[in-house]
C-alpha cells in the first residue's frame, strides 16, 4: 500500500495536485512577508530579514496541516464551489490555531522571531483572498473562454468535439487503455459480422474493428438511413475494406440464415437490441420479439454455421432487473451462457456496462437540447445516480473482453463512480454559460431505478488481464430448460397478451421486481414474501450437449 501511495505521488497524475500545494504553500509565505511589511515597514523587514525567513518558513509548515486536513489541492480549480472555498478558508484557521498553540505551551518564540497577533491574522486574510482569488478566477476564466472563445459559446462545438469536452469536463478521469495488438491478433484476417450495426455501440464497434484488419466486414440493421450513413464513412475512411451493409432484420430467420451461409462469419458482435426503458416498458412483446428471440436466432445460428465466437452487448440493467428491457437482456445473457455451456464449437462471451455519453436517446445530448432552448432541464429524481463510459471506451472494452474471454463468461466493466444526474445537469448548465436555467423534477418514470448495478449480491466477481474488465462468477444453467423456457416466453409475446408475457418473464427470471410505479409491480408477491436474488436455474442438471435447433418462424418486421 506505501509503495502504491508513493508511485502515485510521483506519477504524472499527481502533477496537477503538487502544483495547486505548491502555489498554496507560496501565497502563504509570502502573505507573511507582506503582512510584516505592511505593519512594520520595509527597512524594519529588511534588518529582520534573517529571522523573519525561517520563521515564516515554519510556520508555513502549520499552515501546511491545515491544507493537508482539508485537502485544498484535490479538486478541479476550474470547477471550484464555495464548498472549495470554505475549505480553503477552515485550512488557514488550523493554521493559525496551530502557530498560537505553538507560541503558548512551547514557547516558540524564544525560537523564531516574535510575531504579533495582528500580523498572524493580516497574513491569513491575505492569504484567504489571494487563494480564494486565485480558484474564482481560474474558474471565471475557463467559463469564460468556453462562451466567448467559439462560436456559439460552449454549446457551438460539434458533436464529436463536444461529446468529448463534455466527458472531460462533467467525468474527468484517467483514459481507459487496451492492448491493441492483442486485440488485433484476435481480428486480423477474420469474417466480422456486427448487428445493430448502425446503433452508437454498433456504429462504434464497426469504425474500431475497420481498423485491425478484418477480411471482411458486415454490418447488420434495419435502420437504411443511419445504416447509409455508416456506409458512406466506411467507404471514406477505409477505402480498402471489403464492408458489407445489409439492411435486415435478426428476427427473419430465412434472411439470417442466407446471410450466414453467404458470409460465413468467424467472429459476431451482437449490439441490436431495444434499449430505452420506456419505451420496452410500455412495449414488452416487441422487447421480447426483438432482443431476446433476436438474440436466440442469432446465437443458434452462430454454433449451425461453426462461428468462433460470439460477443453479446449487455446492460447493467440486467442485473436485479426492475423493468422489462432489462429482463429481456438478463434472458438473453441466460441464453447465451447456458448454450456456450451445451457445446464447444462456438465461444459466447457477454459484456456488461452502463449509460454510454452521446449515445442515441442518452441522457447528455438531450439536457444539452433542453439547454439550448432556454429549458428547463428534465431530471427525474434528485438523487438518481448512474454510471457512464465514452462510446469508444466501451467499445474498446468490447473488444477487449472478446480477446479475453474463453466462452461462458459475463464481464462486467469498471465504470468508475457513479454520477448524480442532477449535478451533471448543474454542470452542463454552467458549462452552456445559460445560468438561468433551471432544473425540474419529474418522477421516476416506470420501470427505472435510483442506481444501476453491474453485479447481483450472488455473483462474485474475479479479476481479469486487464483491470477494469472483471468476469462474474455465474453458476450455469442447463440449456434444454433455459431453451424451453425461452421458446414458451417467444410463443406467449406472439399472442400479444402483454400482462402474460411479463408474468412467464418473471418466472423465468425470479430476481425481476418491477418498480412500484410500473404496471406490471401487480404480477409481483408482497414485499414479505420476495426473497433476494433467488435461484431462478442454479439447480438444474447440466445436459449432455446439443446442437440448438433452428427454428424458421418470422417475427413481426421491425421496421
């Protein structure tokens, strides 16, 4: 642990914080300087000079404590808070208090040269101004440079460029590093098939993996235009690249399985998926149609056409799942894991991570919209908190992860701390420059939590090759039950019956408890009788293995 604390104060990280301490420990000393100066004159200063330096060098060091206890130099000057400054301004008091505690009971003045009261507190009001001073105006500055510096203020960035300031500003934090020739060794040469490819994850997914070398690419999405889109930057940027987009649906099994025969992919990453929790909320039959008998044909699929492996986007919302996107996801993850267990042909690997900035629909670009009109801004509870990566963050942690992973895992990624969506509101407000902005309060809309999770209480987690990927120890499920299940699930959503097919996905999932203001709370047992994370599969048998079967049935067209 010491050595730890010492490699981290002499890293490049810790530059920022020595740099703060050191200009606090200079306005200090030299406050002193001029505090005597200004109380006894400079010719009387200058005849004591030879006293008066180590003594203010001394106690400098008490003023020193002071910082030390209430951590001065820790936060972002730029974004300083009166909070900042109270703590700037309680650190000088200890430092006084200390310097007076040291005159009484040890008689320092017989050592130093003998300082009077007034110049003690002249020294600590200068000293106040000039630290305070110093944070206001690194932080007026930088608002100031963000309004006036670009056209349009902060808010007049583009995308991309503002996507990226924002994280930095609202999320500082350490970028996350890959091993990219690892990576690349797992892509290079291989039949790439993306689905969702036109989504923010599987737009993301295309542009990273266009880049390691794959034979070929396919991208996979009902969406034409989003999907033209990233046809037309493939062709730009990689000129060389044999990148096929096929506007399709993974629901059509026929147009799955011509594509698969044409194709052959090596290696699948599976992003299409319903994701907004409203709207799955008040759609549960689409969910199930499309994320988890997607994901089954998809997977099936994967082993009948001898696919290495197989990497599925997952959600923290599958874990203790409160609403129906959730659910759907928890099930496919069931699925996958309790099929990659059934064979040894196709690896299934599944990742788990949170709220992505910039995504389609997220939470960023729409209080930045709420800004630019004037707002207010919409946050649905006070204390909602949630996790959040970079779109190639967590994409670069797919990949990763996909490197990584043997078959049968669920790694869950180290999203850092999670952020109080209202704070990053009042954030976002003060970086447009439009302080008149105010924030209101909603609700919680159905099926949402205050938290996300991206472990249960029973799942243990266990450390990886790279440290902000780690795997959950998930006990297996048989895949004969968990199949059965999921086809009775399939068959009852095609019935249209919405409050019969949330209650068989709450069979199937018995941890899924929906949030009391959602419709579908009334399907769950009474607070006394619900039990934690109970063992909706752990008890079955292991079968030996088999080959899924497909089916040819075709589900609701998407579009």
């Amino acid at each position: 642990m010491r050595q730890r604390l010492i490699n981290w104060y002499i890293s490049k990280a810790a530059l920022p914080y020595w740099f703060i301490f050191a200009a606090d420990c200079a306005i200090i000393y030299l406050s002193g300087l001029l505090a005597y100066v200004l109380n006894h004159g400079l010719a009387y200063t200058v005849g004591y000079a030879g006293l008066l330096i180590p003594t203010m060098f001394a106690y400098m060091m008490c003023f020193v404590v002071g910082i030390r206890i209430f951590h001065t130099y820790s936060g972002i000057v730029r974004h300083t808070t009166v909070t900042d400054l109270a703590r700037t301004g309680a650190s000088l008091l200890v430092g006084v208090a200390l310097i007076m505690a040291g005159r009484i009971f040890c008689n320092a003045d017989s050592f130093f040269l003998a300082i009077r009261f007034r110049d003690l507190i002249l020294l600590t009001l200068i000293a106040a101004m000039l630290m305070c001073g110093l944070r206001i105006a690194a932080k007026v500055i930088y608002d100031v440079y963000l309004r006036h510096s670009t056209s349009g203020g902060a808010y007049g960035y583009n995308h991309d460029t503002l996507i990226n300031l924002e994280m930095k500003d609202l999320l500082p934090r350490k970028p996350i590093e890959v091993n990219t020739d690892e990576i690349r060794s797992h892509i290079r040469g291989k039949r790439i098939l993306v689905t969702g490819g036109a989504g923010s994850i599987g737009s993301e997914l295309a542009n990273l993996l266009a880049d390691l070398e794959p034979s070929q690419l396919i991208l996979i999405d009902t969406a034409e235009s989003p999907l033209h889109t990233v046809r037309v930057n493939m062709e730009y940027n990689h000129p060389d690249l044999d990148c096929v987009t096929l506007v399709a649906n993974i629901c059509h099994s026929h147009r799955m399985e011509n594509i698969f025969a044409a194709y052959r992919p090596e290696i699948i990453f599976h992003a299409a998926a319903y994701k907004h929790v409203p709207m799955m909320e008040d759609n549960p039959v689409e969910s199930v149609l499309n994320n988890i008998d997607g994901t089954r044909k998809i997977a099936d699929l994967a082993v009948a056409y001898n696919v290495k492996k197989f990497v599925m986007v997952s959600t923290d919302k599958a874990v203790n799942p409160t609403n129906v996107m959730g659910c759907s996801k928890r099930i496919c993850e069931m699925y996958c894991q309790s099929l990659s267990n059934s064979q040894d042909s196709c690896q299934f690997i599944t990742t788990r991570f949170g709220n992505v900035l910039g995504s389609n629909g997220s939470v960023i670009p729409t209080f930045r919209d709420q800004i630019r009109r004037g707002g207010p801004v919409l946050v649905t509870h006070p204390d909602i908190v949630r996790y959040f990566m970079l779109i190639p963050e967590a994409c670069n942690l797919v990949l990763q992860a996909a490197s990584i992973g043997k078959g049968g895992e669920i790694f869950a990624f180290d999203m850092g701390k999670q952020v109080r969506i209202a704070d990053l509101a009042r954030r976002m407000i003060t970086l447009s420059g439009k302080l008149h902005v105010r924030i209101e309060y909603t609700g919680l809309r159905p099926g949402e939590k205050l938290y996300e999770e991206v472990l249960t209480d029973s799942e243990i987690v266990c450390p990886t090759t790279h440290p902000k990927i780690k795997r959950a120890k998930v006990k297996p499920t048989d895949f004969v039950i968990t199949r059965n299940l999921v086809t009775s699930l399939i068959e009852v959503a095609r019935t249209y019956d919405i409050f019969k097919t949330v209650k068989l996905m709450k069979q199937i999932v018995p941890e899924y408890l929906s949030s009391p203001n959602s419709p579908y709370a009334a399907l769950d047992p009474p607070l006394v009788e619900r039990q934690p994370d109970p063992p909706p599969l752990h008890h079955f048998t292991n079968a030996p293995p088999l080959q899924p079967q497909l089916t040819h049935d075709t589900a609701p067209s998407l579009q």
